[in-house]
C-alpha cells in the first residue's frame, strides 16, 4: 500500500466516520432510506433462507439492486450485525471508488493530446471522500457506491484495454446494480467499436466516393470489430441472461416490478413540466455542493477534448448527460437528495478537476487563483458538514417514523390482519408476515392504479384489509374517509421540522 491509498484509507473512515457519528449524538444509528430496508429484508431471506424473495416462500423480482442484496446477504450468512455489515460494504465501495476515480483520471489524461502535467491523481480522489453526496452514500445501506464503482471500474479497464469479455462482464455487474446501468454499457460498446475504427482511421479513404479503398478498410476492420463486440456482449450476456430471466419468471416482465411502479407512481410529474424543464432540474442537482465551482473548469476541458477530436475522451462526460436524461424521460425525480442522479458526481469532479487545474495554469492572476482553489476547499468542508447534520436527520425520520410505526405494527396487531403499507422496507423486516404494498414492490397488481386512489381504496376493501400505514399526506382520500380511524400516530419531532405529517396506522371499520 503505497502513502497516497492509506491516505484515501484514513479519508474516507474519518469522513464516513463522522456522518455515523452525528448521527449516534443524535440518538439514532440506522439507515436515512426506507429502500434501505427493503434490501435489508430481501438480504435477510437470501441469506437464512437461500431465496431471492421479499416474503418468505415467495420469489419476487422486487429489487432494482440484486446484486446489492445479495452482497448484504453475505453478512446474515456469516451472521454479522446487518448495520455493520452494511456500512463496512458501503465505506468499501466509497474507498474503492476514490481510488479508481484518480485511475480513471489518469487513464483519460493519458489516452488525450495534453502535453502539460495533469494535477495530482489524488485530488479527485479527496474531493471525492469529501463531498457531502458521497459521503451520505456510504453509510446510507443503499447501492449507490457499489453503482459508481462499477460505472468507474467500467470505464477505467476499458481505456486500459482490457479483454473485450472482462469488460462486457462489468458492464454486466453494473446492469445487476442498477437497470440503467444499460446506458453506461451502451456507450462502452460503442467506444469499442470505435477504438477499432480509430486504430485504422488513416485507411479510411478521405473520400468517401472512393469505393475500393473504402471497401478495403471495410474489410480490415470489420471483422476485428465484430469479434471485439461478441466478446463484450457474451461477457455482458453471461450476466445479464440469468437476471433477465428470474425476471421473466417471477414477474414476466424483462426488468423488475419496481422499475414500472416507480414509473407509474410518478406520471403526473410528465403533466406538470416539459422535457427541457424536467432535465435541468435532474441534471443541476448533483451539482448541489463544492462541485458547482469546478463547472467552468468541466466547460473547459470538454470543449477543449471535443476541439482536439478525443470523442474517446468524452465518453464519461456522454454519461454524465445520458444519465439525468434517462431520468427525465422516464423518472423525472430529484428526493431523496437526488440519490439516482449521485453517480455521475465522480465523472463532474474528474473533468472539473481536470479542467479547473488547465484554467489556473492559464490564469496570470496569482489572487484569482488562490481565492478559487481557497473557495473550493472551505464550500467543500462546508456542505461535508452540512452532509453530516443531514444525514442525522434523515436516520432520525426513518428509525422514528418507518421504524417505530413496524415494530407498533409488529407489537398490535393481531394474527389475522390484513395489514397494507407505503413504504415497506422497514415494515417488511419487523413485521414477518405478507401484506399489501401500495406503492406496487411486493404487490404489483396495484400498478395499473397506483396513483388512483379511489380504485386503491375499493382494492383495500376488496381484499378485506384492516390496517393501513400511510403518510396523510400523500392519501387525502383516506384520511377524510370516515371508515379509517387512526389507531396510532408517531409523534416524530424531525419529521414536522422537516415540514411534513406524521406517519399514520389506520384502521378500516365497515
């Protein structure tokens, strides 16, 4: 281990460390998601149980991260503590990323026409350990670093040159991650693709009209570039076939039920913004924190790799914009911090980083360039900070509110309820039994209604419910039907600071 890796290793212990800290102060050690929880529980059932399921006995196809689930399944097997296990993966994949986010800087900086010094490979790697986005990841019990890993291990041994299978494989690996971890892989086959075109670039006659030498170069390169895409998509497909078809046959559908609920639950956000507006909300929040100051220095160097035609070079900075895009088409949402737009921040601090170190050799003025470094360091630790009090905040919601409203669940009602739930992490790792998901994880056949909730009222009734865990809030219709009386109400002091209601137990009488 060299001085720079125990340097990133302290780092990132210190910086994770404190966020686990602020929030024991507080009184409250868990998770800030209830998604979190959702793993948690299919982990639980892999790893005691050896089945992919949410509950037990019955396969489900409810998890966007197996792969997650399964390395938290890890832990129940060799029976360590969930919350260790979680945030030790989680610091892990926090180290692991840092360290491959300066590889991959050194990869582009290399594989481009720059004749000047690249700035220190660890800078990327500190900021990185010290932005408040990632830092909340690694102790969150979520996938998202173990997504960024991948998405960075990905792009990284593909510039290195890697066997076209291996890096099909990652690009597997990350689809098991995330499903739109497809993107990222597309892009990687076509940088394939084009590493061979590039390498023979000079044959390729000047004119496109000159058929004979064109037909040459065709032949040339076509058939190494067919055997360099077969071996990434059989490394690809030797991962992703088994995935596709657990799918398949638990749900029927090519990706998890989860996708479409999600999907379905936040149509109306298509009704209330067009395309342009929903894309720039997604795409600026990443950008929340120290890193909006590196985005003159990004401006810069992809202009600059764009004028020097390095498209290989840009192939990270298409999915920093491909992602955010993906979301706007699809799932045009920024909570939760922005959690499903996290990964791309590494791709924003290594082109800003990168580019703001070519700006300051630019720059005569030695004042302009020390209060923009200064000012960079001191927003950084700031929003860490800030990151820190957040994160204790978001675990004190979540043990009170989702938490706290389970085990009530758990400790009241009877054997023969019907119990049914928004927001079913927690419920469904301290209530052992099945009951209904209104958001459409455990109980896709509300999808087609799921935000109906007249029709999710008559479903309520039609399979006999007699307990219902909501938010008010986000069901009006029930909280001013008479035939549900709360039964029970948290009375979770952050939550209203927070400005939202407490959450509600419900119970329906006829």
């Amino acid at each position: 281990m060299t001085r720079r890796d125990a340097f990133v290793l302290l780092t990132a212990f210190t910086s994770a460390g404190v966020y686990l800290a602020f929030s024991a102060v507080r009184g409250s050690v868990g998770f800030p998601l209830d998604d979190a929880w959702i793993h948690q529980v299919y982990a639980r059932n892999l790893g005691t149980n050896f089945e992919f399921s949410f509950f037990t006995g019955q396969p489900s196809a409810g998890s966007t991260s197996p792969l997650w689930s399964i390395l938290l399944a890890i832990g129940y097997l060799l029976r360590i503590d969930f919350h260790l296990w979680a945030y030790l993966l989680g610091i892990v994949f926090f180290i692991a990323s840092a360290l491959f986010a300066s590889r991959l800087y050194q990869r582009l900086f290399s594989t481009s026409l720059f004749t000047v010094h690249a700035p220190p490979k660890v800078a990327s790697s500190l900021f990185l350990l010290l932005e408040w986005h990632m830092a909340w990841s690694a102790v969150s019990g979520m996938e998202i670093l173990l997504f960024i890993f991948f998405s960075l291990i990905l792009l990284e041994r593909f510039y290195a040159g890697e066997k076209s299978w291996v890096v099909g494989l990652l690009g597997g690996l990350l689809v098991l991650t995330r499903p739109e971890g497809i993107g990222l892989a597309a892009l990687v086959a076509f940088g394939l693709a084009f590493q061979v075109w590039d390498a023979d670039k000079r044959g390729l006659p000047q004119k496109i009209i000159n058929y004979p030498r064109l037909a040459a170069w065709l032949r040339r390169t076509a058939p190494q570039s067919i055997r360099v895409l077969f071996g990434y998509g059989l490394g690809l497909s030797t991962i992703l076939v088994p995935y596709v078809a657990f799918n398949l046959v638990t749900v029927g559908t090519i990706l998890p039920n989860t996708f479409y609920a999600k999907a379905a639950e936040y149509a109306v956000l298509f009704e209330q913004k067009n395309l342009i507006a929903r894309w720039v909300e997604v795409i600026t929040t990443p950008f929340i924190g120290a890193q909006i100051l590196l985005l003159p220095g990004l401006i810069y160097i992809v202009v600059t790799l764009a004028k020097k035609q390095q498209w290989l070079a840009l192939i990270p900075f298409a999915w920093l914009i491909a992602l955010p895009t993906l979301y706007a088409l699809r799932l045009p949402v920024t909570y939760q911090h922005g959690r499903y737009e996290m990964p791309i921040i590494p791709f924003i601090v290594i082109y800003g980083i990168w580019g703001t170190a070519e700006l300051f050799k630019r720059l005569k003025s030695w004042v302009i360039r020390t209060a923009w470094g200064f000012s960079i360091a001191i927003v950084l630790i700031i929003f860490w900070f800030l990151g820190a009090a957040q994160y204790a905040t978001d675990v004190a919601i979540i043990n009170c509110e989702m938490v706290g409203t389970a085990k009530w669940i758990g400790a009241n009602a009877p054997a023969d309820a019907v119990v049914a739930a928004h927001d079913i992490g927690a419920l469904g790792y301290y209530y052992n039994r099945p009951f209904i998901d209104l958001a459409g994880l455990a109980t896709p056949e509300v999808i087609p209604f799921i935000r109906d909730e007249g029709r999710l009222r008559d479903f309520l009734f039609s399979r006999h419910a007699t307990f219902v865990v909501v938010f008010p809030d986000w069901y009006s219709i029930l909280d001013s039907d008479p035939r549900f009386v709360p039964a029970y109400q948290t009375d979770c002091a952050a939550t209203r600071n927070a400005g939202e209601k407490n959450m509600i137990v419900y119970r329906i009488v006829r």
